[in-house]
C-alpha cells in the first residue's frame, strides 16, 4: 500500500497524464481537439447525423420521383392464345335463306397472338402536380429534420465536453491539495521523529492524504468515462484516442455576458419544422378538394395481331392496328366520403395550428426557465469561486499556524476537508453554469 502511493505521487507531482493510461491506444487514430473540432467531428460522424443527411437524399429522391409521374409512361403487352376448342356461336340459317333455322358455327382460328406498344401522358391530374408540391415540402422538412439534430448534436457535444473539462479541473485541484498535504505530513513526520509532534497529528493527516490519494484514483476513472462519453456524442470510435487542447480557464466563464433575452420564436427549429407540418396538411386538405376535378390522359399505341390454324404459321403474317385517343375521367359522385374526408382534413389542419401556438407558448416558458437556470447557476458560480478562494487561504494559514506549533492536526484536517468541499462546490457550480449557457443559447434558438 506505501509503495502504491509513492508511485501515484510521484505520476501525479511529475506531471505524467496517467489519466489517459487507461484509455486503449492499441488502435490507430489519435487526435487533440478543442470544442469546436469536437463539433465539427460530431457533425460528420455521429450516427443520428449521418442518417438525417441521408433522409435529405431520400426526400430529393422522392423529388424526383414525384417528377417522374408527369413523364410519358410507356409499356409493351403482349398476349398468346391457343383456342383448344373454339366456341360455338348459333345463327340464322342465311345460305338457304331459312331466317328462323339456328345453325352452329364456330369463329376464329385456334392460335392467336398480340404485341402492342402504349405512350401515355398526363395531361391534367391535380395529385400528380400536388404531389410534387407536397414532395418539395418533405424535402425542406428533411433538411430542417437534420438541422434540429445537428443543433441536439452540437449540445450534447457541449455538455459531455464541458464534462470532461470539470472532471480535469477536479483532479487539478485534488493533485494540488495533495502536494500541499504531501508537504505537510513530510514535515510532520520529522517534527515528530524529533520529538516534536505526537504522533496522533501524523496518523491524522495521513488519513486525509489517504482519501486524497483515493479520491483522485475515482476522479480519474470519472474522467475516464467522460471522456468515453464525449467520443460517444461525436461518433468517435471508443478505439481512438482523444485529447483536449483547451481547460476550464480557456472558457472563462466569468466573463459570459448575460444575454438581453431578445429572441422570435420563429428563429427555433421546432417552430419552423410545426410550419412545414401546417403546409403539408394544406396540401393534403387541397388534394382531397381537388378529387372532384377530372383527370385527362392521352395516349397513343401501335401493335400487331397474328392468326392462325398452326403454331407454325402463326407469326408469319401480322396484321398492324394503331390508336391515337384521350382518356377522361370525372368522378361525379362517390357517396359522401370524399365529404367527411375534407372535414377530416379540416379538423387536422385546425390541430395542426393549434400545435403551433401552443409550441410558442412552450418555447417562452423554455427561455425564461433556461435564463433563470443559468442566472442562478452564474451567481452561484461567482460565490463559489470566491469561497474556494477565501477556503484556500485559510488553509494555507492554518497550515502555517500548526508549522509554528500554534494550530492543531485537527485545525489542519478539518480546513483540508473544507478546501475540498470547496473545490467540489467550485466545479460543480462552473459546470452548471457552463451546461445551463449551453440551454439557453438552445431555448433562445441561437444554436444553428
């Protein structure tokens, strides 16, 4: 147990960053990254990312698919017939001029075959031209569907980046407070092998430098693990090996200006995407209106028709037919659902509106808890640091005072234990601060 902490002190007071030592390096890919690198990874990487980049090449595939339906159409049938028996027809016996006689004669030819070749082309259908309106609108819906997750991607990006830095700041502080208690149970130890102190005061301070010693060792595998989230929120594979360039200090976060809280509604992407959603029930409640409009097709053909009494013989002749037509269809009336259909669609667009003012309710009620969060959390953030500091000066007095044999090992311990509560308080406060920035930038739609 000695030899274990003598070797973690030595790790920690030299500087090595054992905090990455358990972090597999075996596989290639190492990189130092600030935030806005992490973000920039994130936004190529992260799994949620990749696929809404890929539904907005799906909503353009379905551009062009709903373009397609107003190209010609073209096909080609065919047909083979052999008439194992041909049917039996009854006719007025005309040869011997006997009108009331019935005779049995069969029409046809027992092999029978057709190729022909059809265009079509829409000439009028209100769902093929909405249809392609309402496939635009899907599209813009997809872009704004991978906008949101970008912004949900760069904020929890943030937040697990800001993770790490305050588990950073935690083990800065504790290896600071074990160096000081390092020092002072070092001095300790000799005043008593000179007789000086008792040796209650080195058994306690020993204890105090014990849970230092532990509590860094549980900082580290904290870090460890945010660290791994971190990489998580990026897409980054767990292999890699990821380093942070920037610390708490490099944020400032005493120097946030507490934003004037100036915002739309609009400038969010919830309220946005609720707006496209609005369009698309428009078109929908348009499309079932506009059923009662006829249709208009036209079309052209050109084909051959083959007869014959053997299989053999039956393509060597072939008799050409070709048409040239339109198609009209108008449905006149179709019971009363088309009806109850457009007042489905009524009632769902008036929902839809509904949604829409009740989201802009929801993102004022968002602002103004996020601004309250973080103002809370700035203040308390702010006297927290001031504390730390006060608590580190009377530490340090205190220390001196039980070198000079006016404080005790109890005085020391229980400042110690004070520091550190501090210390906790400090980086918990910074933390919230920064997440609780992070929430509001989001609420306030500032995040893009």
């Amino acid at each position: 147990m000695r030899c274990r902490q003598i070797l973690f002190t030595f790790l920690l007071l030299s500087g090595i960053p054992a905090v990455y030592g358990q972090v597999d390096t075996t596989q290639p890919g190492s990189y130092a990254f600030n935030l806005t690198d992490c973000i920039q990874y994130g936004l190529a990487h992260h799994h949620d990312v990749v696929n809404a980049r890929l539904d907005i090449n799906f909503s353009q595939e379905q551009i062009k698919e709903a373009t397609g339906k107003l190209l010609p159409h073209a096909d080609v049938n065919a047909s083979f017939t052999d008439n194992l028996k041909l049917a039996t027809s009854l006719i007025p016996d005309i040869a011997n001029g006997n009108y009331d006689k019935k005779i049995p004669v069969q029409f046809g030819t027992r092999f029978a075959s057709a190729v022909t070749g059809t265009v079509n082309q829409a000439i009028f259908n209100s769902d093929y031209f909405l249809g392609l309106k309402a496939s635009r609108v899907y599209g813009g819906l997809a872009q704004k569907s991978y906008t949101r997750t970008a912004i949900d991607t760069r904020v929890a990006i943030s937040k697990a980046y800001y993770a790490v830095l305050a588990s950073e700041e935690n083990i800065r502080l504790a290896k600071s407070n074990m160096a000081q208690l390092n020092k002072t149970l070092s001095d300790t130890k000799s005043r008593y092998d000179a007789g000086v102190s008792e040796r209650v005061d080195v058994d306690r301070i020993q204890v105090s430098y014990n849970n230092i010693v532990t509590d860094i060792e549980n900082q580290i595998r904290i870090l460890v693990y945010t660290v791994q989230l971190l990489k998580f929120q990026m897409g980054m594979p767990q292999e890699s090996k990821l380093e942070l360039t920037q610390t708490v200090k490099d944020l400032n976060a005493e120097s946030f200006v507490t934003d004037t809280i100036d915002y739309q509604v609009q400038d969010r992407v919830e309220y946005s995407i609720q707006s496209t959603q609005i369009a698309l029930d428009e078109l929908r409640l348009k499309s079932k209106k506009m059923a009662y409009l006829p249709s208009l097709n036209a079309y052209v053909n050109y084909g051959f028709n083959y007869f014959s009494t053997t299989f053999g013989s039956l393509y060597k002749t072939g008799f050409g037919a070709s048409a040239l037509g339109l198609t009209l269809a108008w449905p006149i009336f179709t019971g009363t659902e088309r009806l109850h259909q457009i007042r489905e669609n009524k009632i769902t667009l008036e929902k839809s509106h509904n949604d829409l003012g009740y989201l802009s309710q929801q993102i004022k009620l968002e602002v103004s808890n996020a601004n309250t969060q973080y103002q809370n959390y700035k203040a308390q953030f702010v006297t927290q640091k001031t504390n730390m500091e006060l608590t580190q000066g009377i530490y340090d007095r205190i220390v001196l005072k039980f070198g000079q044999g006016v404080a005790t090992s109890l005085d020391v311990t229980a400042a110690e234990s004070d520091l550190k509560q501090a210390q906790v308080t400090y980086v918990q406060a910074l933390l919230n601060t920064l997440i609780s920035k992070t929430d509001l930038d989001k609420a306030m739609g500032k995040i893009k």
